[in-house]
C-alpha cells in the first residue's frame, strides 16, 4: 500500500456537487492506493503509521493532538509512465480487491479514535485541500 500524505489546514472531497468527506481545521489528507499483493494486515500497518507519524506542525502527529484524517482512495498512485507517453496501471489492484482494503485503512483509523472522513470508491471526485507547509510526504508500508 502507498499513501500520498499532505499536511492540510482544511479538506474536503465533492462528488456530483455534493461534500462526501471534510475535515476542518489542521490535519492529514491520504491519498492511498492498493497494489495486487496488499493485505488487511497491511491496511492495519499504513493505519498506525498515518495516525502516528510526526508531521504535523510542532513535530505532533494526529494522535498527539486527536488531529482528523480525510482519506482517499487513489488507484493511479500505482501508474507507471516510464514508457511512452502514456501510464499503465497494470500495478493497481483492481476495485474488489483495493475497495475493501482502504476501506480497512479507514476502519482501524476509527479503531485508533481518529475522526476519519472519506471520499467515494471509483467516483469521480474533486478533492480540494490547504496544503499547510506545503508539506507532503510518501509513505509505503
């Protein structure tokens, strides 16, 4: 599993027009996508690691400061455009299989006590943030 995380001072997720997932005020946007060999007990492991990394201002992390998360799925984090002019994404899981597994990601945040808001699998979404920093950092597990 692969996360893009970005330190934001608000974000929210719209789909057709309508708000599916905000938070307010300083917190984390994921972005997170889900190759063909990830497991539930990887979705744990990228949970804790976004609920305790460090990034927020004063080296606090959300759950230092009970700060909330919006996550996002994002399949074409898994693109490759090293050939041609045009990416692959061959190494994206396909929706039954990444669907469930960031909804687990969402799912032991909430275990954690984080506030977690969500986008919508497979829409079409218009995801605008306040990049605190800016400051953005990529995280594997």
């Amino acid at each position: 599993m692969r996360a893009v995380v970005q330190r934001v001072n608000g974000a929210r997720v719209e789909v057709a027009g309508e708000t599916v997932g905000e938070i307010v005020g300083e917190g984390l946007c994921a972005l997170v996508g889900v190759t063909h060999d990830d497991t539930p007990e990887k979705a744990a492991q990228l949970a804790r690691k976004l609920w305790s990394v460090r990034i927020l201002q004063g080296e606090k992390s959300c759950s230092d400061n009970g700060a909330p998360l919006l996550v996002i799925s994002q399949f074409t984090l898994y693109g490759d455009a090293r050939k041609g002019r045009r990416p692959t994404w061959q190494a994206a899981a396909p929706g039954p299989v990444a669907e469930p597994l960031v909804d687990e990601v969402v799912a032991q945040l909430r275990a954690l006590g984080a506030q977690v808001g969500t986008g919508r699998f497979g829409a079409d979404m218009k995801v605008s943030l306040t990049n605190d920093g800016p400051f953005t950092v990529l995280l594997e597990v």
